[in-house]
C-alpha cells in the first residue's frame, strides 16, 4: 500500500525565507507506452505546457513501442522524444528520461494524468530549501464514468490515486505518490535512479519502485526531507476497468509482492513503516466510519467496509506470496527453484468384511505404480472406517490387509456385530484371514433389515449444466436406489445448450419416477431453489450432477429423519479415484467425507455415537462452533425436511457460493437438529486439472467467508458471539498444524493456500455487493 508517514522536522513557510534564491530549472518527464492512451498523452502534455511556472525541458520517453515513437516525433514539436533504452517498464523509462534531463529539478507526471496550471509553481519553491531531496503532490481521480459505491477512501492508491490516510497539510513523508513528484536531478544521479526490479510493466498493475527510490535518497541523505505538498494537484484518469473488483483484487495482490521485494531491499523496518500505521490507523477508521454510514441509511458503507477488509486481506496475501520470490524473479529473470515432487496415484477400493477381503495389488493397468491405498472398509454395507495403507512393493496380500483392518478398526467392528448379535472377533465362526475369509457371515444385518412400514415420499434434485460426461451415470445409480417411495428431479440449470430435457424425457418413458424442470438463471443455488419448489416429497434431497450413489444411499438419509427434531441430514462423500495430483490434493485440502462416526448437531454441541454410548460436546466458548459449517457436510449429499427448507427460504442466491453450507449452518442457528449420517454414501469424481482445483479452493475460501459475513450482518444474536471468535478462527485457517491443515503434505501447492486465503479475503466484499445489489432491485420496484 504506497503510504506516507511523518519523516521528520520541517517548516512549510521555510521556502519563502529563502525567496531571494534563483529559481530551479525544471525538467517534466511522461513515460509512455501504448497508442490507446493517444488522447490521455495528448491532454498531459498540454497541460504541463499550460503552466503558470514553464517547464524548461519536456522529455516523452517511449517504451519499447516503435510505431508510438513514430506518432509521437512527428506530434509533439519542442518535446525532446526518445525510445527507452532500458528494460521494458516504468522504471526503466523513467531512468532514460533522468539520462536526457537538463533542469535542475525532475518532475514525473504519468501519460494518463493531467497536472493544474499551477503544479509546478507549487513544487519547485521547496527547492530553494537545500535539505529538500524530493517533493510530491495530490493526485485526484477523474473518473471516467462515476466513482465506484463500493470503494473507500483509503483505497483510492489502487487506482493510482491520493487516499485518505496522508498528510493533509505540507508534511515531510516517507515517499512521494509516482504520478505526482519530483526531484533533484543531482540525487537521482547519484543513486542510479529507479530499481528496474520494480515498476508496472504494461499493463500489470505493480509498483512501489518511487517507495524503494524513496527510502533510498534517504539513506544516502539522512539529513535529507521528502516533502508532500498536497496543493500541488494533478488529475489522474480512471477508466472503467480499473473500477471493477477484479482488478482491486489484482492491485492489492500485486501490491503485497512488490513490498515484499521492497522490504528484501531495503529491510521491512524502512519498508513497512508506513504501512504498519495505515494499518493500524487508517484502515479501523474506515471500518468504523462504514459502519456508521450503514446506521444512518447509506447501505454501501458496508460494501466500503467490507472492501477495507478484503483489500487488506489480498494485500497481506501477495505480501506473503511475495516473500517466496527472489528479486529476480519481479524482473523477469528466471530463477532455480527446486521442483516439488507431485503425489504418486492413490488407489481406491471397498471392501466388504462380509464377503472377504481380496489382495490389493500396486499395480495399475497404464503400468504405474501405487504407493498406498484409500480403503473404504464396511461390514453389512455399513461403513466401519476409511483407511490410509501404505502399499510395499508387490502390493498387500489379504492375509496382510486383514492384519491392518483387525489392528485399526478392531473396535468399530466389535461394536457392530453387538449389534447384531454375532460373536466377536476373538470368537469362532468369525475370522479375518485370507481371501476366504468372512466377518459377520449372511446374518442379516439390523441397519440393513427393511423397515416396519414404509418410509416418506422423497423428492431427490440433481441440478445439472449437462456438461458433466458422468450425469447419465449419476441417473443409473439413483434409478437403482432400494428404497420403495421416491421420484427424481433433474433441474436443467442450461436448457438453451444442454441436451437434458431429452436425457431425463428417454428415461421417463419406462421409469416415471423421473421428471425434468428448467432454471434459466444460471448457477447451482437457482437450480437447488427451483427443485425446492417443484419437489413433492416430505423429505428433499440432493446430489450432483457428477456422483455415483449408493445403493442405500437414501435409505441411509431417511433414517436420520428418525428424530422429529432433525431438519437436515448429511452424508459421506468419497473420492471414485485419486489418479491425477489435483484428485490427491483436494483430499489433503479437507476432502469432503466426515469419517465414519454418525453425529448429531444442533446450537449448544453435537453428539458423537460411540460404543453403544452417545458421547456429547458441549460448545465452548473458546471454540469455533457452532461457526464451522464444513464440518456439518457437503451440499453434494444433503437432505432436508421440505417444509422446514421452505420455511428459511431455500437456499441463498447472494452468495458467491457456499449456499449449501450456508443452509446448514442457518438451521442449526434457528434451534434445530442436523445429524450427519455416515451411511448415506456418494462417490465423487474429482476434477483433474490443477485449474480447476485452484477455482474451488478460492470459491471455498469466498464461500465460507461469505456465510460469515451474512451472519454478522444478518443475526444480531450471533453477531457478537462469532466476531468474538474470529480471532481463533483465522488461527484455525491459518496455522499449518490446526485440524483444517493437518492433511496437507510438504508437496501441497503454496499457491492454494494463497488462493483460499484471497478468498476469505473477498467473500465478505462478494456478499455485500451481492446484497446491496439485491436491495437496490427491490427498492426500484
């Protein structure tokens, strides 16, 4: 964040007691670089022109662009116009213009500002003090359309801009804003000018280089004053697509990496000294004052607040992106890194005790290699534990796998013939050895005998895009479901491109439980919502477009609605496969399945269901819950009581996304029950491509912040309870030893983490843009 500090003593009215000096020669330099800003270079070149104190040199220094040199040498007369000759960038084109200056004093003005009549007027007296080394000015926003609702004051250095948080009056600061100052053209030969490690490139929106230059003539100078004079104003342009969020986030994540490299230069005492007081000064103000602005009618002051925090999130989150970086990496040299090794294939296999255990073979059918196992161990269909094996060479022969269940799941498998009334393990007629062997035999299974009466009417939903080549799989696996009373609706969320309606239509002919609905507004919550609606059933459940279910899948769901308090279920989602690194990453990220413990949620703790006991956990207030919807479940397995769903409204189409989680944590809020049923099994295809890792990361990371964000602004129960435990939370998502990062291994991506963090950062801005939106529609009908 380019910031300014107190630097020192200085008088303002001390350039007027030396009035009887003669008066400096100037030099004005525009950097420029692109043939778009045609008519921005035009406007500023007049416009030093124009001033009430001449400049005596005008010098436009071209950036690697041979037909605007061309342009620009046969426009421009009496301008001294030259190529640069450095490196491709800001700071190399500004240290070619200090090469051809002449004056005295160098003024920079950038290609897309326009300087008042009386800039240079109001910057060259301070020279005529000797200690003056630099002096810079205001830059005001010209905005090319109107200035952005949601953007504060102390952000306005993302466009380029003078921002709340500096000196109001003639004040010695750290560093000068660069499309605004000047210095002795003797200082800047002295130090070699600007560091071309920094600088904005094109169009990429970094800097920092003046803050480096800064710090510097400082070091050189330590008698030395840089001086900001704010009555010495330039007009910088803002076009349209520096007004969106996605270039705010940008900005402050590309802010963050050039202080890093800032502070590797210069040291983080020098380098941060400024932005340790905006942070702690500036910044609060503005949440503050956003805050009051919401109390007083102005609803976009929560949208300005929330912008603070996320802009200071994203600022931190380069900043610590940024510290991985070698210098030469911001100058576009490549450095040594060593390469991370990715995860080797995972297999993936059930097995059943029932029907005993099969070896598990290393080899897979491309000729690669598996170094450990994911096994799903059941007994009567009943998940008992998800197991991690490490694969020797040559693989686990039956008897060896038998050895690793009897050894971790001795308990889980004891508990559950108890229930059925079957000798225990250390008893005959049960044994684990071998492909032969069998645990619990054809007894039949209590969890699995059929229900005394027939079970309520479900509606399933599969909101789909059609784009998915598994959604006729997903059909084949719900068609095939045992359980008597149920009809599925698939909710076509794409039905100008998709050939669903068809799909679903062809299925119907012989099966009527099948029926399809359109939702042209796009996105996955408008789709839940519109099967909400069409839904039959007492109960509604819902899977994606891109799971296998099992055969017990709603069974399993239904039985947790057993208790009338229960408004909501949840269920276990699995990986089908962990092939590609991506599958094995989002496993170490947190995966989606729960364990294979059913628990029982509501407001004050939960219930955990352990050796025929029931085992509670009351809610401390040290902990974070209730405030931990992705532990309640996955919006890829849920089911919930119509009626109650319609009655909180469905799900939030507000959100960016965690609409599923949001739901889940808003039932428990309102006083009910939500139980999480570990037999209700889906299988999930997980996306291979790394890309499409990095977007769910961040649309996890904007979900869940989101949801938070909603409930502070939403419940004013919560409110202070949660932000109370804010504090721990961050803690929890942070520390690479918490429950929520435990998973991860050494070669888990860095850039994962950094883009779950951005996320958080920005999902409270996404929601209260989302919301103000919202209100602003309903307020115009």
């Amino acid at each position: 964040m380019p910031t300014s500090e107190p630097a020192g003593d200085h008088d303002p009215a001390l350039p007027g007691d030396v009035a009887g000096s003669a008066a400096p020669t100037v030099t004005v330099i525009i950097c420029v670089y692109t043939e778009r800003r045609w008519p921005q270079i035009v406007r500023a070149v007049e416009s030093v022109r124009a001033q009430e104190t001449p400049a005596t040199q005008i010098v436009l220094v071209v950036d690697h662009n041979a037909a605007l040199l061309d342009r620009v040498r046969h426009t421009f007369r009496g301008v001294t116009v030259v190529p640069n000759s450095g490196p491709r960038g800001l700071s190399g084109a500004r240290n070619t213009g200090v090469a051809e200056a002449r004056g005295d004093i160098v003024a920079f003005l950038d290609d897309d500002a326009e300087a008042e009549s009386d800039w240079l007027a109001r910057l060259v007296p301070h020279y005529r003090e000797e200690r003056v080394l630099a002096v810079g000015g205001r830059a005001l926003p010209a905005w090319e359309q109107r200035r952005p609702r949601w953007l504060p004051p102390e952000f306005d250095w993302v466009v380029g801009c003078s921002f709340t948080g500096q000196p109001t009056d003639v004040s010695p600061v750290r560093n000068v804003i660069g499309c605004n100052m000047s210095f002795r053209r003797t200082v800047l030969d002295r130090i070699a000018g600007f560091n071309p490690a920094l600088g904005r490139i094109g169009r990429t929106p970094v800097g920092c280089e003046e803050t480096e230059l800064c710090i510097r003539i400082r070091r050189e100078h330590p008698d030395g004053i840089v001086l900001y004079e704010p009555a010495a104003r330039v007009r910088h342009r803002v076009t349209t697509d520096r007004t969106t969020w996605r270039y705010f986030r940008r900005r402050c994540f590309s802010e963050g990496r050039s202080k890093a490299v800032v502070a590797r230069l210069v040291g983080s005492d020098a380098g941060l000294s400024a932005e340790r007081a905006y942070t702690r000064q500036a910044l609060p103000a503005g949440v503050r004052r956003g805050l009051r602005q919401i109390r007083d009618g102005d609803g976009a002051g929560l949208l300005r607040a929330g912008a603070i925090v996320a802009g200071l999130l994203v600022t931190a989150s380069g900043y610590a992106s940024g510290q991985a970086m070698r210098a030469s990496d911001a100058a576009g040299r490549p450095a040594r890194r060593r390469r991370k090794p990715r995860p080797a294939p995972i297999r993936v296999l059930t097995v059943e005790l029932s029907d005993g255990l099969p070896a598990v073979p290393d080899g897979g059918l491309d000729g690669s290699r598996y170094t450990a196992a994911q096994i799903l161990v059941r007994l009567h269909g009943q998940p008992l534990g998800l197991l991690d094996v490490p694969l020797p060479p040559g693989g686990l022969t039956a008897p060896a796998l038998a050895g690793v269940i009897r050894e971790r799941l001795r308990d889980e498998i004891g508990e559950h013939l108890r229930e059925d009334g079957l000798p225990p393990l250390d008893r005959p007629g049960s044994s684990m050895s071998g492909e032969a062997g069998t645990v619990g035999g054809d007894v039949s299974c209590q969890l699995r005998r059929p229900p005394q009466e027939p079970g309520p009417f479900v509606s399933v939903v599969v909101p789909t895009c059609g784009r998915t080549p598994l959604f006729e799989a997903a059909l084949d696996s719900l068609a095939a479901l045992d359980y008597p009373r149920y009809e599925i609706v698939v909710v076509d969320n794409a039905p100008q491109r998709s050939d669903t309606a068809r799909i679903v239509a062809r299925r119907a002919v012989a099966d009527p439980r099948f029926r399809c609905t359109c939702e042209p507004r796009p996105g996955v919550t408008h789709a839940r919502n519109r099967g909400l609606a069409e839904a039959r059933g007492e109960i509604v459940a819902f899977a994606d477009d891109d799971v296998v279910v099992d055969r017990w899948w709603l069974r399993a769901l239904v039985d947790g609605f057993a208790d009338a308090d229960v408004a909501g279920v949840t269920g276990q989602v699995l990986a089908r496969e962990l092939e590609a690194p991506a599958q094995i990453w989002i496993e170490q990220y947190g995966g989606y399945g729960k364990g294979c413990r059913r628990r029982r949620f509501d407001r004050t703790g939960f219930e955990t269901h352990e050796a025929q006991r029931v085992h509670r956990v009351s809610a401390s207030p040290r902990s974070l819950y209730p405030y931990l919807p992705g532990s309640y479940g996955s919006g890829a397995n849920m089911a919930f009581r119509a009626a109650q769903l319609r009655r909180l409204g469905g799900f939030d189409p507000r959100l960016p996304s965690g609409e599923d989680i949001d739901v889940l944590l808003r039932l428990v809020l309102a006083g009910h029950a939500l139980v999480y049923e570990p037999g209700a099994i889906v299988w999930h295809t997980h996306r291979r491509e790394v890309r499409a890792l990095r977007r769910t990361v961040y649309q996890y990371g904007t979900g869940l912040s989101a949801v938070l964000a909603k409930c502070v602004a939403t419940d004013a129960s919560a409110r202070v309870d949660l932000l109370r435990r804010l504090p721990r939370g961050m803690a929890y998502a942070l520390l690479p030893r918490s429950g929520k990062n435990a998973r991860k291994r050494d070669g888990y991506p860095a850039s994962f983490t950094a883009l779950e963090l951005c996320g958080l950062a920005l999902g409270p801005a996404y929601y209260a843009a989302a919301a103000w939106s919202a209100r602003s529609r309903r307020s115009h009908r």
